[in-house]
C-alpha cells in the first residue's frame, strides 16, 4: 500500500466517524429561520407594546413578536398557549449570527 493510498484510507476513516457528531444542531439552531438578508441594517423593529390579559389558569401568555415575511417585518400579535406542567416557554427572538439577523420561534424548555 503506497503512503497517498494509506492516507487516504485514514482520512476517509475520520470523515466517516466524525459525520455523525457534524450531524448533530442543538435544538434551537434547527428550529432557527434565517430572515432578512445579511447586513444590521435590517435589524427587527423595536417590539410593540400589547396589554397583558389576565392570567388563565393552565395557559401561557407567548408575546408578540416580528416576523419576516415577503420581504419586510410583519408583527404577529401574542396569543395563548396551554401550559405544560414541568416546562417553561420561550418567546420567539430575533438574534444576530453570522452577520444576519435570525429568527428563533417560540418553543418549549425544561
């Protein structure tokens, strides 16, 4: 077996035990849509003050939040969401990574 033929053969050896942990997105980052293109100068606008209901036993209040949509923010209103006892949620966000600004749904955490 000639050295460029070994070499090889390690080197494929790695990519095949390594693919499986490259694989592998932390729940947010798979839940994570990219939204407007690169650049701050699309940053999200300053959240929307809404009133908070009255607490509803067993729900949740999810906050309003901006959205991408057909090339410009839209706001989503807040609405309720059923509780899940042992769990708390976490409201949509807009963050910066990767010199864009992603949005990051709503979701459930332990």
């Amino acid at each position: 077996m000639t050295l460029s033929r070994r070499s090889l053969l390690r080197g494929l050896f790695a990519a095949a035990l390594a693919a499986p942990a490259a694989s592998l997105v932390l729940p947010e980052e798979a839940e994570a849509q990219w939204g407007p293109p690169p650049g701050r100068m699309y940053a999200p606008p300053p959240m929307r003050r809404e009133p908070l209901p009255p607490p509803r036993r067993g729900w949740v209040w999810n906050p309003g939040h901006w959205t991408w949509s057909r090339g410009r923010y839209v706001w989503v209103s807040g609405r309720w969401v059923r509780g899940r006892p042992g769990w708390r949620w976490r409201p949509a966000r807009w963050v910066w990574r990767g010199g864009r600004w992603v949005y990051v749904p709503g979701a459930w955490v332990r």
